[in-house]
C-alpha cells in the first residue's frame, strides 16, 4: 500500500491509475486518513448498500419480524417458491 500526503500535487488521473496497481492512502494533514482502491460493479453494489440508512432499516425491519414470527429455513423456502 503506498501512503500519499494529500498536500502533494497529485493529479486524481495520477492517484486512480497507481490504484489500479496497489491500494493508496491518501492522509490529510489533521490526521484523517482516506484508501483509494480499484473495486468491481458487485464491491461498488456491497459498498453502496453498507452506507444506505435504508437498507440498513429494511434489514432491521426484517430481523425485528423474523423475531417475532420465526424464520424459515431454507428447505421451507424453496417448497413455498416451488424450488427443487
């Protein structure tokens, strides 16, 4: 992982193209710390909905019914969709 002080002059065109061989972190002056890494479409996805309040209450939401009514285990779930 290489570490780059973001008061050098680095182009972003710079940053993105030495991610795509190793991960950078990017340190700012007052000590708060950013990682530039490549991702594909499916990490951007996973990335997306670990920062989404609303997925996060829809899962709540979930676990709080699965709680009060049960869950279903799998070989249940396929014979209620008609999965073999």
């Amino acid at each position: 992982m290489k570490t780059v002080d973001l008061q050098d002059k680095a182009t972003v065109v710079d940053l993105v193209e030495q991610a795509k061989r190793e991960p950078i972190l990017l340190r700012e002056q007052g000590g708060r710390s950013f990682v530039l890494i490549e991702i594909d479409g499916e990490d951007a996805d996973t990335l997306a909905l670990a920062d989404s309040v609303e997925f996060h209450e829809l899962l709540e939401r979930s676990r709080e019914r699965g709680r009060r009514e049960g869950w279903l285990s799998t070989h249940q779930l396929r014979e209620q969709l008609g999965i073999k």
